[in-house]
C-alpha cells in the first residue's frame, strides 16, 4: 500500500517529525531571503541605470548640489549611496582644505567607507542562505539515522524480520533525508547567484569611486593646488 508524504509525516515518529518542522522553517526562511534579495537587487540596478545620466550631467554642468539632491532620490541605487557620501565630504571639505590632495584624500576615505557599509548591507541574509544551504543535507540524514535505528529495533523487539518488515520504517526515515536536500539545493543555488550579483555591485561600486575622484583631480585639483601656492 503505497502512502502519501501527509500519510508518512503523521505515522513518523517525533524524531522525525521535528527534523521536518525544522527543515521547513529553513526553508521558509531562505524563501524570505530569496524573494527580499531579489526585490533590493533588482531595485539597485534599475535605479542606479536611472541616476547614472542624472549624475554625469550634473558633474559636465559642476552643479554637485544637484547630483546631491537627486541621489536622495535614488536610495536604493548602490552608486548612488556611494556617490552621495563622496560628494558630500568634498563639498565639506572644499572650503576648509587647502591643499588639493586633502580634499581628495577626504573624498576617498568617504567614498571607502560608504561601500563597505552598502557591501555589508547588500550582504545580509546570504551568510544564513549559505548556512542553510550546507547544513540541510545533514539535518535531513540526522532524521534518517535515528529513524533506520527506531526501525531496526522495532524488528529486534518483534522478532520479525525480511525486506517488508523494514521497508516501511525506512521509506519513513529516508522523508527527512528528501527534505533536507530538497531545501539545500535551491539555497546553494541562490547564494551563489546573489553572491555573484553582489561581487558585480563592489566593483561598479569602486569604478563609479575611481571616476568621482578623477573628476575631482581633473576639474578641481588645479583650482585647489593654485590656491596652495
């Protein structure tokens, strides 16, 4: 008689059953990451196309309040973040500094610290999908061996044994092993796609940092080493 996964769940033994109220925890859990990282990536990109056009005009007009203003609009864009920080810090530090490198320096020290806090931010949630990806696996088999042992001592008490005596038993403690593979592979499969994506944000994050600092050492260094003379 063959039996339902529903049927298998409510004839297997506590053991069992919490390792699969485990796994569905994780696995509903990595959903939450997966649905959430692809909603702010996709948001990132989408934005940072749109401010893109906005920030080069802004810089060949050298309007930075405006490039300012309209990545407040853009928040969710990873340049734009980055940006921000290092426009502000040159517009702070242009009337204080004396000296061009100064300043410039200032706006690399902003403009570092504002990728590593996006990187970290942009990173959350996929240290648990890797964690979940790597470990459902061996919850799923921790369920399985108990439930082979819970089988196999069931025949010693009874004193029955052959294939159909076991069969059952171990049909029931091969679910958990089912389940925690069924979870980890979609887990493993989406870190590695968002870690892929992230590792492309870091570096149009550090090139769009190495743009804004030439444009600094090109369009305002010679204007700040004059005044230094």
């Amino acid at each position: 008689m063959q039996m339902s996964l529903v049927q298998m769940f409510a004839q297997a033994g506590w053991m069992a059953k919490g390792v699969i109220i485990i796994l569905l925890i994780l696995s509903i859990y990595s959903l939450a990451v997966m649905i959430e990282k692809f909603r702010s990536y996709r948001a990132a990109k989408q934005q940072s196309i749109e401010y893109l056009p906005v920030l080069v005009k802004s810089l060949k007009e050298g309007n930075l309040q405006v490039a300012v203003d309209k990545s407040k609009q853009f928040g969710k864009s990873h340049i734009a973040r980055v940006v921000h920080a290092g426009l502000l810090e040159f517009m702070a530090q242009g009337s204080e500094a004396t000296k061009s490198y100064d300043v410039v320096g200032a706006v690399e020290r902003a403009l570092e610290r504002e990728t590593a806090i996006t990187s970290a931010e942009m990173k959350k949630g996929l240290g648990g999908l890797a964690t979940i990806g790597s470990t459902s696996p061996f919850i799923g088999l921790f369920g399985t061996v108990f439930g082979i042992i819970n089988a196999f001592t069931g025949i010693s008490m009874s004193g029955s044994g052959g294939l159909a005596a076991v069969s059952a038993g171990i049909a029931e403690a091969l679910i958990t092993t089912g389940f925690g593979i069924g979870v980890a592979i979609p887990a493993v499969m989406c870190f590695n796609y968002f870690t892929n994506r992230l590792e492309r944000f870091q570096v149009e994050m550090s090139n769009s940092s190495q743009e804004l600092i030439d444009f600094f050492l090109k369009k305002h260094g010679a204007a700040y080493g004059a005044g230094a003379k």
